[in-house]
C-alpha cells in the first residue's frame, strides 16, 4: 500500500508533539537556569542539544517501525508519540540533580553526573525489554502508580499552583482557561481546545503586559558533541551511584509506561511490539546522554487519541527534525525568555493531576489504600529537601552518619524538633522515597488481597534492598546492623507467621470493607 509522509491528520499530532515537549524543554531550562544557576554554556551548548538528538532519533524511527508496520499489515498505522518522559523528567531535576546542587555547588561536575544518571536510566529501560513483563507481573499497579502519583503531587502540583499564585495577574485567567480545556472538555470553534489557546494566548498576554520579552541573542549553532558526554560520563559515575535508589525505580517506571502505552496501541489495532518500543527508548536515552542530555525517552500517552484523529507517521519525523534543529540552533532559548512561568505552572498542574487520576482510574477501588500509602514516601523528599536548604542557608551543613543516612547533627536535629518542625523519620524516608513508596503500597495490597506471604516476601526485600544501601541511606554499601534490616525481617516473620494459621487461629473478615 501507499503510506503518505504526512496527512491532515498529522497536524493536530504535531501541535501535541510540539507544544509538550516545547513545555519540557522550557520546564528544564527554568529549572537549571533560573534555580540552580548553570550557565548557559552547560544549559543550551550541551543539555538542549543532547536532549534534541535523542528526540530525533527516536522520532525518526518510531515513524520508520510505523510505516514497515504499514507494509507489512496492509493498512494505514499511526506512529507512536514519543517524547521527553514527564514523570522521569521531574524526578531526575529534583530528585537527583537538585541534591547534587546542594551537595557540590559545581555547575560542570552536576551537569557530569546527571549525565550519567540519564545514561543509566537508558540502560536501565534497554533492559527493560527483557526484565519488563516480569516486574509488570509482580508488582501491584496500585504502588507503581500511587508512588509516581505522590511524586506529582508533592512536587508538580504545588510548584505549578504556587507560580500561578506568585504573579495572579498573569497566572489565574491563564488558569481559568486551560482548565475549562483539560477538566471541562469545552472547546472554541473550529475544535480548538482551551488548553492551546491558554498557552498560545497565555504568551502573547504576559508579553503584552510586558511580563516576557523577544530575545534573538541565544539564536546560534550549537554543535552537538559526543566527546563532552562521554568525558561526562566518566566523570559522572562515581558522584550518582548514592543515587541508584532514584534513578532506578523511576526508570523502571519509565519503561512499563512504555510498555503499557504500546499495549495501548495495540488495543487500538496497531501491533506494535512492546519489546522493541523498550529497546528503542533506551538507545534513544543513552544517545542523549553522550551528547549532553540529562532527561530520558519514552512512549507518550495518546495514541487512541492520535489514531481516532486521523494520524499517521508525518507527526512523528517532522517533530522529530523540528525539535531536533530547534536544540541545534538555539531556538529554546527564545522560548525561554518568551514564555511566562505560568505556562509552564499550567503544564505542572495538569500533567500532576492527571497522574493522579489515572493511577484511582485504572487500579481497582479495593487497592485505593494502596495508592494513598504510595503516595506519602515522596512527600519526605520534599520536606527533606525545603528543610535543608532553609537550615543551609543559616551555615548548618549535613553530615554522614554511621548508620549512612544523611542527616544534621544531633544539635540541630534537636532544635528542629523542638521547633515543632515535622523532621523525624523525614532523613529515613527521604533516602530511597521511590522505593519505599513501592515496598509500601506492594505491602498494603497484598494485605488487602489476603496474601500475607507475599507480603511478608516484600518485607523481606525491603530488608535486603535496605542491606544493601538501596534505602534508608545516602550511599549504596553494605549495612547489616542498620535498624531497618531488623525492622523488615521482624516485618516479614510476622506476616508468615499469621499467614500460616489462615483459616484456623487468623483469618479475614468476609467482605470487609476498610472505608
């Protein structure tokens, strides 16, 4: 058959490819410009560019795999959209790379290590296509979702709503608009949806009210460089390891979303193979990181939509060659100066809620619990992380323990304590927050399905990934007499132990209800 390179229903695809990613980008600049401050030699000569490769790269072959699915099939597929990972990407800013930044004060050694920190996750999701349907199959949905919601929640939510309310003005009628698009379905003529036109004319209102400014004077080539990345990574390594408890759940996250969106796509009658999607977000991601990217790959939600509409495969390599020259040459940093922060609040906002939606949405109401515990783990990260940059300020410095969490010394803790600042347990939780937020929610279900054996296998995981230095510490080592072993492995032995008498000397009430 004839599969035309681009269609009409290719259009609205683009704006959708474009105009999040374009969000992402300018999400990332904000953050590693405007908070941590890294120059714009590392943020748009290294950081944009890599990220642009990768995009490239992996638009251009989901449009190649769709339109071989095409021959092959015999009748018109629409590509996969494919992106910058949201959820991953606000992981890695403000779980990985936001900690460092306090930690070293070192723009070129943060930027090395996130480097890295991006490379693993890539080989991470590579190896997804082998290890994914395994741990799709053992752990709950309920506490993979419930952790990725908390972490929208605590991070994304407050921080878009809490810019939207720093300049109202700006801020509130960009608000009003975008959520009568994204929550109430309205929609202007010619089915324009709220949601473009709040960005669109969210821009050009700050503009008039002389919020943003055109500025051509970042418009150059900036050449990517595989050599910067590589040097990166080997500088990188040895400063993200501590940071494995991070980037590792949420790159396991990163490629089950993955695989369920390509799932997805085959519900919708395009036979994607999930394997292959895994493999090829991988590459794409390590690609990125040796030319200087920090932010992995993925599937991206939205291919019913996109197909329904009428899509094919043009949206896919235009975006990809559009996105891919805009890092080359600098676009973004007229985007940048251009768009107002409540552009990318709105994006936050909406982007958070419906992470949390979808995780009530799709898991079963009995598992809800589950969710909800998931949920808090992220919340210590947040707390940990405004707290000690308040106490930083003042020339109060963290120090490692024995036990390898990382903490203040017990003088401050003290006084914290005694200020009625809610700091006890934050370190502990704090320390592989992904994790825990996992062990937790995995625990709850199987407690609610009645599977305290399994429950008590979890405990004993948590035990051995507590070992190990995966949680509860600032470092990956070998910790046999921390607490939290023995905690877990009593944890554990208890709910065999109970497990063992069901239907004797324990059992559950017949349709229990815990709400």
């Amino acid at each position: 058959m004839k599969l035309p390179l681009f269609c009409k229903g290719d259009i609205g695809a683009l704006a959708y490819i474009l105009a999040n990613n374009i969000v992402n980008y300018i999400i990332v600049i904000a953050t590693l410009s405007g908070v941590l401050g890294w120059p714009d030699e590392i943020v748009y000569g290294r950081v944009i560019p890599g990220l642009s490769m990768g995009l490239m790269v992996s638009g251009l072959y989901y449009a190649y795999i769709a339109h071989r699915l095409a021959l092959k099939e015999g009748h018109s597929v629409t590509a996969l959209p494919s992106g910058v990972s949201t959820p991953a990407m606000f992981v890695i800013l403000f779980g990985v790379i936001m900690p460092l930044h306090y930690a070293l004060d070192n723009p070129e050694l943060e930027w090395s290590a996130a480097v890295a920190a991006c490379f693993l996750g890539g080989v991470i999701e590579f190896m997804g296509g082998f290890i994914g349907p395994w741990l799709k199959a053992k752990i709950p949905r309920a506490a993979l979702l419930g952790t990725v919601a908390g972490i929208g929640f605590i991070w994304m939510s407050t921080q878009g709503v809490f810019d939207l309310y720093s300049d109202p003005i700006v801020g509130l009628p960009i608000l009003a608009v975008a959520l009568m698009g994204v929550f109430g379905g309205y929609l202007f003529p010619k089915r324009i949806p709220p949601f473009a036109v709040a960005i669109v004319g969210g821009i050009v209102y700050a503009f008039l009210l002389g919020r943003t400014s055109i500025d051509f004077t970042g418009i150059g080539f900036y050449a990517p460089n595989p050599v910067n990345g590589f040097e990166a990574l080997v500088s990188g390594f040895a400063v993200v390891l501590p940071y494995l408890s991070v980037i590792i759940p949420i790159e396991i996250y990163n490629f089950i979303e993955t695989m369920d969106n390509v799932e997805s796509a085959n519900a919708a009658g395009d036979n994607y193979n999930v394997r292959h999607a895994q493999f090829a977000d991988g590459i794409a991601t390590m690609i990125s990181a040796l030319f200087g990217g920090v932010v992995p790959n993925t599937v991206w939600l939205g291919h019913a939509g996109l197909k329904k509409a009428g899509a094919g495969i043009g949206f896919s390599w235009v975006g990809a060659l559009l996105l891919g020259f805009s890092g080359i040459f600098g676009l973004f940093t007229f985007f940048s100066a251009l768009v107002p922060p409540a552009v990318a609040a709105i994006t936050y906002l909406w982007c958070a809620t419906v992470m949390l939606s979808q995780a009530f949405r799709v898991c079963d109401p009995r598992h809800y619990a589950g969710i909800g515990i998931a949920m808090v783990p992220p919340i210590a990260d947040y707390l940990y992380t405004q707290i000690t940059g308040a106490v930083g300020m003042s020339g109060v410095w963290a120090e490692t323990q024995a036990s390898g969490l990382t903490g203040y010394q017990a003088e401050v803790t003290r006084n914290l304590l005694d200020a009625g600042v809610m700091w006890n347990g934050v370190p502990a939780v704090k320390a592989g927050a992904i994790i825990i937020g996992i062990i937790l929610g995995s625990f709850v279900v199987f407690i609610i399905d009645r599977r305290l054996d399994k429950a008590g296998i979890v405990a004993f995981a948590a035990a051995g990934l507590s070992c190990l230095g995966f949680i509860h510490s600032a470092m990956l080592g070998f910790f046999p007499h921390s607490p939290f072993v023995l905690a877990y492995l009593i944890m554990g032995a208890v709910c065999l132990l109970l497990h063992s008498g069901r239907g004797r000397w324990f059992d559950g009430e017949k349709d229990f209800d815990y709400v």
